[in-house]
C-alpha cells in the first residue's frame, strides 16, 4: 500500500483481506478530501461503483429464492413499458440476460443519460431510451459491457419485491448481513460518519471533488443506483465477501450461488491476463467476472465512478478475499496493487512488487499511445457564426435529447439540455470540428461531425471520440441529431 501511494500519489486508500472467515489484515492511508487533514478509517465511506452490480444480482437472487421471479421471466413480466429497438428482443429478453451484457447494445451504449453527473435523465427515461439505441450485434451473440440495462435490473427487482430498490437492498443485503454503514439512494451526509470525496488529477495534484448535497443535507439519489451508486466502508465489503466465500451462509440458498457464479457469457482473454495470470477462459456471471490464475478459480470484479475506483478479488477455493477503495484516478494503482495482493496467494515464490507491475502498465500505456496516436488539435481555433452556418440551431437526438448549437460570448456554444457539464466551445481544427468542453472533469474531447449534404433529408449530426483511448461511457457514437429549429 506505501509503494501504490508514492507511485501514484493517491489522496486516500482502503484495503482488506479476508481468509476463512477471519479478517488478516485491515489498512488504511491518506484523507477523505486531499489536504483537508481528515485520515481514512475502515468505516470511511468510498463510491463502490460497478462492485455494485454484485449486490443487484444478489438482491435477485434473494427474490428468486423467495419466489417472487424467476432468472428465464421475461423482462416485460415485470415491467411492461420495457422495450429495446428490436421488438423480439423486447418480447424475449429474459431478466437474467440483463445482468450478462449480451443484448447486442455497444460497449457502454447510452451511458451518457447516466454521466457525467448530474444530469435530469430519470430511470424511466432510461427504460424509455433503450428503444432508440441501435444494436451493433446480434441479441446473445457476444459480451459487451453495459450500465444501462443493470439500472434496468433494479427496476425489475423493485417491481418483484414490492418497494423501491434502494429500500430492498436495506431490507435483503445491508440489514442481514449487517452492513450498516453503507448507503443506496438519498442519504444524509451528517449521519453518515466517514465520507471520502473523490479526486480529479489536476497538473499533478489530487483536487477534491465536491459532494452533491441539497439544502437540507441530504446526498441525492443518482440514476445509476443498481448499476453502480452503492457506497460502503472497507469493514463492510469485507461482511459482503465473506459472506461468498461461506458456502453454508445462508443468505443465498446454494442454487442460487451457483447461478450467480456459472460462466453464462464468454469473454475475451487479454494479453495480460495471459501474461500475468496465465488465464485460459474468462467469462461473465450475474454480476460477477469470472476466471483461471494460475491454475486457480478467481471472481471478481471493478468499479469507476468519478474519481473513485474498487476492486474485489475473491479465490473461493482458498476462501481468501480482498477489498481496494481508492478515492483518487487510481485505475493502474488498483491493478497493480491487486496483482501484487492476488499473487500473494496464487505465486507466492514468483511474485513481483507494485512497481514492476506499475511498469508493465506504462509500457502498455506507451504502446497503446504509439499504436493509436492522440490526434494534434494544437492548432484549435474559435469558430464563428459564418463559418457554423448550418451547424447553428437545436438538434435532437432520440434518447440524449436537445442540444443548441448557438453564439454565445466566446463562439459558438454547444449545449445539452438534459446533461448541464455537457456544455463547451465548439473550435476548428484544419477543416474539422471539435466540441472543448467547458468543464474540465468532462475530459474527452468529441470531434463534431456535419451532416452530409448526399443524406438530403435524413441527414444527421454526429460525434466521436478525439482520443481513442478515452472512457467508453461518453457514448457518442450512439448519437445522432437531427435539426429542430433556428437558435432561440
């Protein structure tokens, strides 16, 4: 942990292992907020993120044991607005494909009605949007990761259980297993002890993030709950791990875990897991990955969410787990310290320190950068209202909403409606459009497509990533706008 701080110079960081029921270690580092001089405890609370999806389909498991849905239902059964842009799907997809990213959706698609936060997109306006996102693969033909139908998943589990979601995970997970420190839905922020901030990297520096808060105290409810808006403490992740790691617990009946942890959908082996874990199959459970390290069975899972990363590594045979918050950009602090922690048991006699596998992670990030270069857009420009032309006006795409392209002080402006930080300039660079966003946490630039005078009528504006390397949940390649009306 001293060496993942140095390296990466992280605010703040938790850490847990579990072995056999018993916790062997606990350790904490760093602030909730960088400077601020408030220490991390094991009760601190961190975003979780995507180790949240574990505890959706765990709260469906729990119905399905309790007969109140089955994993084959139809989607529809449960909630009858449900549609997706084919309507076989829509009629066929069964509640359990909604935990297992096979819908044929692409990576991430329609992540932007859920970041950046905060936003006005509703969980009914997410059910609603599905409809216009376009598949890019056939329904059950492949693995691509999705946010949008696990928020799906905890409509369907409140709809089954008969109360809202955030209310069932208090009733079946937090309260059996004695998780009372963590948080789902609106809390208030001065009952809730230890709260970390997370932390954007500003010219070298962690800079805190501020807690969105109302008037009266209270931490909103976000869109994305089910599918990644769960926070706890490490003490409390280490409750839910040995929880899993306890066969004869009887949280979950044992059908039921076998279920959560069968291999329903295959996944790509990457270099690195052939590299590091000499991996051979990984594939996808209900809310769980799945797969070899040398030799061994592994399940776990991530989690990324503005300035917060998590990981948990469980090796079930070993009945040994382990826990990583971080509240800081700790994306290759979280791997390599998870390597290191992972190989612990599974290479004892071979395994190597943070910093050999912090770098492997710059080398990797070398290539990736020398394989696919970061455009030069130095040369950026303002653009003006002669040059925008027919660009300038508000456009509406089916699921994102409206968005003007107008004047405005500096330029021409392009702002969302519905996603207030998805506001910026839009500038030249050469013959091309480029959209630089007035908010800096919103850090992928998107290149402005016009629409092609050859489409007449049907024609579309579009966007795409400046960096192809940029976070896949700024969805826009599944934009496309199509023109309203004259700027206001």
């Amino acid at each position: 942990m001293d060496a993942a701080m140095d390296i990466y110079g992280l605010p703040g960081i938790a850490v847990g292992v579990i072995e056999d029921g018993r916790v062997v270690a606990v350790e904490t580092r760093g602030e909730l907020a960088a400077g601020g001089g408030e220490a991390v405890t094991p009760d601190t609370l961190f975003k979780i993120a995507s180790n949240t999806k574990a505890m959706t389909a765990g709260v469906l498991a729990r119905l399905v044991d309790q007969g109140k849905l089955r994993w084959d239902d139809p989607v529809v059964k449960h909630l009858p607005q449900f549609r997706m842009h084919d309507p076989w799907v829509t009629a066929n997809m069964q509640v359990r494909d909604l935990l297992i990213h096979n819908s044929g959706l692409g990576l991430g698609a329609g992540d932007l009605m859920l970041w950046p936060e905060p936003n006005t997109f509703t969980r009914a306006d997410i059910i609603a949007g599905l409809e216009h996102l376009r598949p890019v693969t056939s329904f059950r033909s492949g693995y691509a990761y999705d946010n949008l139908l696990y928020v799906v998943a905890g409509e369907v589990a409140a709809a089954a259980g008969g109360m809202p979601f955030d209310e069932l995970v208090r009733r079946e997970l937090f309260g059996p297993l004695g998780m009372d420190g963590c948080r789902v839905g609106a809390w208030r922020l001065d009952e809730a002890g230890s709260v970390a901030r997370p932390h954007r990297r500003v010219d070298g520096r962690n800079v805190p993030v501020d807690e969105r808060v109302d008037a009266g105290g209270v931490v909103p409810d976000i869109t994305s709950m089910a599918a990644g808006g769960i926070r706890c403490g490490v003490d409390d992740m280490l409750k839910w791990v040995d929880m899993w790691l306890d066969p004869a617990d009887p949280w979950l009946s044992p059908a039921q875990r076998r279920a959560v942890w069968t291999a329903h959908m295959p996944m790509p082996v990457s270099e690195r897991m052939r590299q590091w874990d000499s991996s051979h199959f990984s594939a996808y459970g209900y809310g769980w990955r799945l797969s070899d390290v040398q030799g061994e069975w592994k399940v776990a899972h991530t989690g990324t969410l503005s300035g917060m990363y998590s990981s948990v590594i469980l090796l079930p045979d070993r009945k040994a787990g382990i826990v990583i918050l971080i509240n800081g950009e700790g994306e290759a602090a979280r791997t390599a310290l998870g390597q290191v922690l992972l190989e612990h048991y599974t290479a004892p006699d071979a395994r190597a320190d943070v910093a050999h596998y912090a770098g492997l992670l710059d080398q990797e990030r070398a290539q990736r950068s020398a394989d696919e270069p970061l455009p030069d857009t130095s040369s950026r420009r303002p653009a003006d209202a002669a040059q925008a032309g027919a660009l300038l006006g508000v456009w509406r795409d089916p699921w994102f909403g409206e968005v003007a392209l107008c004047p405005r002080a500096d330029g021409i402006g392009f702002a969302s409606a519905r996603s207030p930080l998805m506001r910026g300039r839009l500038v030249r660079v050469g013959e091309r459009w480029l959209v630089d966003w007035d908010e800096d946490s919103v850090d992928a630039e998107a290149w402005l497509h016009p629409p092609s005078p050859a489409d007449g009528n049907g024609a579309t504006l579009t966007l795409s990533h400046v960096d192809p390397d940029a976070d896949f949940s700024y969805d826009y390649g599944d934009l496309a706008f199509t023109r309203l009306r004259d700027c206001p």
